[in-house]
C-alpha cells in the first residue's frame, strides 16, 4: 500500500498542470477575445488546428516515455527536465505583443502551440506515472483521486484567484495582469512538479526481455478492444465538458448579466469537483465501477441538460446545479483514469507487450481530441450567433450560449454512458489477468 505522503507528493503533479490545464479550459478563449482583440471564429479554428496537431504527438511522446531508461524511472525524469520549459512557455502564452491584429493571431498560434507541445511533454510522463506506482486496482483509484482531488485543488484556486490577480497586477491593464498574474502561477507549478518527482517512486518496469518495435507497439494498442472503448468515451466527455467549461464565463457574464460573480461561479463548480473526486473512492469500493461510471455520466447529462430551463433572473438555481454537474461529472474522473491502467495490464495480458507510455498517451490523445473539438465548437458558436466582445449581447446571442452551454454538452455525456457498455473490465476480470502475468511483473 502507498504512503499517503507518497500519493499526496503524485498529486502535486497534477495540481502543477491544472494551473495551465484550468486556465486554458476557463480563461484562455476570454482572453483571446476580450485582451488580445481576437475574432472569436479565428480563436476557434486556431483551437482546433493547434489541439489536433498536438494531440498527434501524444502518442509519439509515450513511445519516446516507454523506451526511457534512466536510473530514476522511465517517467518520473521528465518532470524535472521539462518543468522549467513548461513554466516560461506558459507566461509566454499569456503575454499579448504590440502587433498588428495579423501579428497577434500569428503570435498567439505559435506561444499556444509551443504551450501544447510542452504540457504534451511532461503530462503525458506524468500521467503514465500514476500506472506503475501500484499493481493493485482499489490502490489505483486511491492514487488517482488524489491525483484529482489535488489537481481541483488547484483548479479552485484558479478560479477563485485568476481574475483576482489580474486586477490586483494589472490595476486596469488586464494584459499585464494576465502576464504577471500567470509569472506567480509558473513559479508554483514548477515547484510542485520538483515535489512530484521527489516524493515518488516507479515499481512496475517494462520486462527487460521486451524488444518490440513502434510498430508493433502501435499494432498491439490496435488489439487492445477496451482502449479503443475509452478513447471513444474519452472524446465524447471531453467535447461536451469543454464546450461548457469554456463558455461558463460567457454565460454568467451574458446570459445571466452578473459579471461580478464570474469568479464565484466557477470557483463553486471546482468545490463541487473536489467533493465529487473526494467520494470516488468509497464509490468504488461498494459498486462496481463500470456500472457507477455510466450511472454518473447519465445522472450528468440530466442535470446539464436541465439547466437549459433556468431563467437569467434565477441565479441562485443557475449556481446550484453546476456545483451538481460539476459534482456526478467529476466524481466519474478517477474511476475513467484507474480504468487506463486496468486496460494496460488487459494489452500486456493479450498481446504479451506492455505499453504503458503509449497507451496512456493514445487516450490522451483522444482525450486532446475532445478538448480540440470542444474548444473550437465553443469558439464556432459565439460567432455563428453574432457575439461580439464588451458588448450588450442581442436576445438571440444570450439564447444561442445558453444553448451550447447546456443542451449540447448533456449529449456527450450520454454518449460516453452507451459507448461504457462495452466495457469489461470490472475488479474480477482484472484480478484474474493479474494472477496470469505475476509471474512476468513481480
């Protein structure tokens, strides 16, 4: 069993890239429009074209993460030589030039590109990590609820600090709140990657006799049958968590006309996600975790889609039932990243090659996917209902965010609920692929 000291140190990780992860996924799209002056279509099709590209190189990176040999692990290196990198490229991202409208779209392409291709670099090591701290399946929970209890964590502080700070630094000059505000951000999260690496410890190892080629890594991803279920799954969720996630603040600030409360908002949504991740783990230890993951996601897609009827003088109702969404949304989350390592012990078991960077990454990437389209959907849909920035928005306008806020990320989630049916991996399935290769990993 790990040391709390030691899941505590794991989930560090995660709150180091939840400080770029949250702020992208909530600030990022209002910046890019309300700081920077960019047309909202542009910043979407810029959305789509940057995540799919780097959601390429996901993969690429966990074949990269899987043949380091080091004598401090295959993953845990990457947190040390990447953090760094990570933190500057993320000040650079939020730092607007003095440049024609051209030069600031170029100059945005290029920092969040560079911002993608770096988080790809460390996360996708960092997340593999989470597999081979233990063999054991409720220990795999208990690690990823840490994990996300630590990355809502800090996903609550930067909801409720972000524009805080950027007043507090910029004192009217909200460019140069955002880069000074984001300066004290990097600073934080290179800090706890250095813990992460610190306080953790790698004991599942590839066989030392494996010598497969990427291409046969990548042909026995393809026999995996239960990753390819949760890559479905996991660009579903995503596309809808994204689309809500990133238009969160144009609703408070338009639909509902409270700008003032945009940070209270979101801010008692991440408290609703700590809660949820918080119960995970008794969640798995009494219902089977396939069953619990699809029960949540429908009970999510319920209450998202429900919110379509709240009317903007009903703020009260409208803060409720986010806190709830994000609740039964979040709760799902670790079950879905325990999941990830059940199936690379069922490929290993399968195909006698375990690919644990890889498979990781592969899901990621579709996870990347998600977040491309959902990004790019939210961009796509304050332009196609004529939304214009610092504006009073037409009738039409507010209908169309309330919209794509509510009803269209309810569909995601019911889609991850179908495709989770085809899931098998429940704890006996997994218990008895592990009895088999014992003898191969420990």
């Amino acid at each position: 069993m790990l040391s709390v000291k030691e899941k505590v140190a794991y989930g560090l990780g995660d709150t180091a890239s939840n400080i770029i992860w949250q702020t992208v996924m909530m600030f990022l799209l209002v910046y890019y429009t309300d700081v920077v002056g960019l047309a909202p279509a542009a910043v979407g099709t810029m959305f789509l074209l940057v995540r799919v590209v780097d959601a390429v190189t996901d993969p690429l990176m966990g074949a990269v993460a899987d043949r380091t040999r080091t004598k401090y692990g295959q993953f845990r290196p990457y947190l040390v030589w990447l953090a760094l990198p990570f933190g500057l490229i993320s000040v650079l991202a939020f730092t607007t030039p003095d440049f024609s409208d051209s030069g600031r779209l170029i100059y945005a392409f290029v920092t969040y590109t560079l911002l993608m291709m770096v988080y790809t670099a460390i996360n996708i090591p960092y997340s593999a990590l989470g597999g081979v701290l233990t063999a054991d399946p409720k220990e795999r929970v208990t690690v990823q609820t840490y994990r996300f209890i630590f990355a809502m964590l800090g996903g609550a502080f930067i909801a409720a600090c972000t524009m805080p700070m950027v007043e507090y630094f910029g004192n009217g000059d909200n460019a140069k709140g955002y880069q000074l505000t984001m300066i004290v951000m990097s600073i934080m999260g290179v800090v706890m990657f250095l813990l992460c690496f610190a306080g953790t410890k790698e004991r599942i190892v590839t066989p030392i006799a494996q010598k497969s080629s990427f291409k046969e890594d990548f042909k026995s991803l393809w026999q995996n049958d239960q990753w390819r279920i949760l890559c479905l799954a996991a660009v579903s969720l995503l596309t809808g968590q994204i689309l809500r996630f990133s238009l969160s603040v144009y609703y408070v600030k338009y639909f509902l006309g409270r700008e003032d409360l945009v940070s209270a908002f979101i801010t008692l949504g991440m408290i609703g996600s700590i809660a949820g991740v918080a119960l995970a783990q008794p969640l798995a230890k009494k219902v089977c975790k396939i069953k619990a993951y699809i029960t949540l996601q429908t009970i999510a897609a319920i209450i998202c889609a429900l919110s379509y009827f709240i009317g903007s003088e009903q703020i009260a109702l409208a803060f409720v039932v986010f806190f709830l969404w994000r609740f039964f949304l979040e709760m799902a989350t670790p079950l879905l990243w325990a999941k990830m390592a059940d199936t690379i012990d069922y490929g290993h078991w399968k195909t006698g090659i375990r690919i644990t960077g890889i498979v990781y990454s592969s899901v990621v990437f579709f996870i990347k996917l998600g977040l491309a389209l959902g990004g790019a959907l939210a961009g796509w849909s304050l332009a196609y209902y004529g939304y214009q920035a610092d504006m009073e928005q037409t009738a039409a306008t507010k209908q169309g965010i309330l919209l794509s806020f509510t009803l269209f990320p309810a569909i995601g989630s019911l889609l991850v609920a179908f495709i989770m049916r085809w899931y098998i991996l429940d704890d006996k399935k997994v218990a008895e692929i592990h009895q088999q290769l014992n003898p191969v990993t420990g």
